[in-house]
C-alpha cells in the first residue's frame, strides 16, 4: 500500500495538480482504506493539530515585513548606499548585487522576495552596463536563495515546527554557511568580472556616499533587532517576527515610503502566500499521519539496518533525492513531504538535527534555481520578459558548484553548522 500512495501522489503531481491538494486527497483516500468512516472524526483533529503551533504564527507575520519592504521600494536607498561604497570595484554592480541579496535575506526571510526586489533593482543596470546576461542573472537568482539559509528564514521556521528543534538555535547555525555562500559568489564575480573585464564605475564622493548611508542606513537595524532579540532571549522567533514588522511599518511611515494602498497591497500577499503555505502544511501532515500508521519510517530504518549503510552515506543519499525532487516540487513541499519520514530515521541514527537542517536548506537552494519548478528562475524571466528559463538556468550553473562546494565544507567540518549555536546559546 505504500508503494501506491506515493505512486498516486508522483502521477497527481505530474498530471499538474496542486501540492496542497495531491497530499490531501491521497493522504484522506489512504485515510480512508485504513480506518474506514472514522476517517471523517479524525480529520479535523489533524488539520487542527497541524496549524496549532506558536511557532508558525512567524511565518505571515516574516512574510508581511518582506512585502512591506518590497512594495514600499524601501530597499531602493539601501541599493543606493551599497553601491556607492563597492560599485567602483571591478565587478562592483555584481557585488553589490550579491551584497543586497544576502542583506535583503536577513531582513526578509524570504528567497523569492529577495530575488525579485534585489532583480528590479540591479538587472536593468547590469545589463546596461554591459554584464553578460546570464552572468547578470545569475547574480540575482543564485544570490536570492539565501533568504532560506541566512536568518531569519521561513524554511527554519517550519523545520523547528515539524521537529521541535529549537528555531533559535536553527537561524544561529544558518550564519556561518550562508556568509560562506556569499562570500564565494564575490570573489568568483570579482573573478569573473575581471576575467571578461567589465568596466568599472566611477567611485563615488565621500559625500554622496555618507549622504546615502544616511538615507539607507535605516534599515540595517531590522536584522540586529531582529535576530538578536532571539539570540539576546528577549523575544521568540515569533515575537521577533512581529516586531520586525511594526519596525517596517513605522520606518516606512516615517520615510513617506508607506500609503494605504501599499499596506492593502502587502495584507493581500501575506495572505495569498501564508494561504498556499498552510494549505500545504495541512495536505502534507495528514500525509504524513497516514505514513505513520503504515510505519514507512520504522520500515525504512529497518531497511537501512540491514543494509548496513552509516549515517554520512545515508545523508548522501537524502541529498542527492532532495536535489531530484527540486526539479519538480519547491522548498515547502519538499520539506513536508518528506521530513515526517525522515525526522525518527535521522534520531535512530544519531543524526545532530541542527547540522542535517543547514545540510537540507542548503539542497533546498537548488530547488529554488533548477527548473521547471524552480521559483527564482520565474523571478528573473518575470522581470526580463525575453529571458527564457534555458538562459536563467545556464546562468547560475556557476553559483550551483559554489553552493555545492559549501555543502561539501559542511560534510567534512560538521563545526560551520554546529559550533555558533552551542556558543551563543
């Protein structure tokens, strides 16, 4: 019976499908062989169960600060500031470019966000410049995924709800790999940049560069508030979440940034977004209950015994089926889907929960740039119109060895995940 419900589920998907749905009819009709009517009693139980969490209240309320950030344009003087302190730098538009991505993630906690406020802003003048539009693309689209990795991030959020992991402790761990990430994506554009020898702006005056620290220098305070009222132990992650955003809406308000429109605006997206996100935390929980009943996981970990596979080859293994199944699913899907099966596999073997989250967001980010599923590619040809997806996804090739060569880093030293959590905490 197992093998035929993720058979129905693989063919409803394929057949286009909404994740939300597919999970929810397969996991009731399973339901339903299972026990029978009493199907019916228990289903509100589990929908109810599976959004009665604290912790996922954080999650409209992240997504509400990024769209009032977005819509308000309020990141456009923190584009303004940045470049003027490193656009004169060989490659300096895509450094900047890279730079806001991995601001605007810590800020946002959002990957699309990230890409399509940080792609309006930079992709038009990149290519202006004369960047390669590929290399332009890439820029934003690869950059964009680390509003999974770097905090706070709503793929963190969900781990720890699914988990009882602490999601302190998880955005904690995210820091040190998500500043290795961008760190690399720099010096491979500043490689780049002079191998194809862009030229390079003018420096700006000091001047006109305190002039526009001033002006976008506000928003730096977001993610210091942010995170360190969690890491301090003054706020929750979700108490967090809703002061950064009274933060955004009072700093927007004081900027003239902010109208009601803009708040109309960002109140519908929070809600069209948190809607598909819970949607699919319900289709994919009473899934998952059906998988306990059937006891996919005590099989799975029985199979692995006899196999006599360890822990490290397994995660491999987890790895490379998280990157298959981000050709076709995106980051929310995949990881409902899959980690109610995984979760008891990963204690049996002794697997340190913090370390495998940062392993699993990092496969996470592929997802994010292969298509035909992955999100950011859409962002970028929404913002092109004549980019194709082929074009998009040539473009971030580059980026997929660097983030893969970071996974590689976190394999062999477990301590770039591990070592800030046990300090700070």
């Amino acid at each position: 019976m197992s093998i035929a419900i993720f058979f129905f589920l693989m063919l409803f998907l394929a057949l286009g499908m909404p994740v939300a749905f597919s999970l929810a009819i397969v996991g009731f009709t399973s339901l339903f062989f299972i026990l029978g009517p009493q199907a019916f009693v228990g289903l509100p139980t589990i929908f109810f169960g599976s959004l009665d969490s604290f912790t996922l209240i954080a999650i409209p309320l992240f997504i509400f600060m990024a769209s009032i950030l977005n819509l308000s344009k309020a990141s456009d003087e923190l584009y303004e500031m940045v470049k003027d302190w490193v656009g004169h730098f060989s490659g300096g538009m895509g450094i900047t470019s890279s730079l806001l991505c991995t601001g605007f993630a810590a800020i946002s906690g959002s990957s699309v966000a990230a890409a399509a406020t940080i792609g309006q802003l930079s992709l038009p003048k990149m290519i202006d410049a004369g960047y390669e539009r590929r290399f332009s693309f890439g820029i934003v689209a690869a950059g964009g995924t680390l509003g999974i990795l770097i905090p706070p991030s709503l793929f963190f959020i969900l781990f720890g709800a699914m988990t009882d992991v602490s999601v302190g402790k998880l955005f904690i761990a995210g820091i040190i790999p998500g500043l290795i990430i961008s760190a690399l994506f720099i010096i491979y554009i500043v490689l780049h940049s002079r191998h194809r020898g862009y030229a390079k702006s003018e420096p700006a005056t000091m001047k006109q560069r305190l002039r526009s620290t001033r002006r976008g220098s506000w928003l730096l305070p977001l993610p210091v508030i942010v995170l360190g009222g969690i890491y301090i132990g003054i706020f929750t992650p979700t108490e967090a979440a809703a002061v950064g955003s009274v933060y955004s809406i009072v700093i927007t308000l004081i900027n003239r940034q902010l109208n009601l429109k803009i708040l109309i605006d960002s109140l519908l997206q929070t809600l069209r977004t948190t809607s598909m996100v819970f949607f699919i935390i319900c289709g994919a929980l009473l899934f998952g209950h059906v998988i306990t009943l059937l006891q996919v996981p005590q099989l799975l970990i029985t199979y692995i015994s006899s196999l006599g596979v360890s822990p490290l080859f397994f995660i491999i293994l987890v790895c490379v089926l998280f990157i298959f199944l981000g050709d076709f699913l995106e980051v929310v899907s995949i990881t409902l889907i899959t980690l109610p099966i995984l979760h008891p596999v990963l204690i049996a073997l002794n697997v340190d929960l913090i370390w495998f989250a940062v392993i699993m967001c990092i496969t996470m980010e592929f997802a994010l740039i292969t298509p035909p599923v992955g999100l950011n590619l859409y962002v970028i040809q929404g913002i092109v119109p004549d980019a194709n997806l082929i074009e998009v996804f040539l473009g971030t090739w580059p980026f997929m060895v660097l983030m893969l060569l970071t996974l590689i880093l976190l394999f062999v030293f477990p301590s770039l995940a591990m070592w800030l959590p046990a300090a700070v905490m």
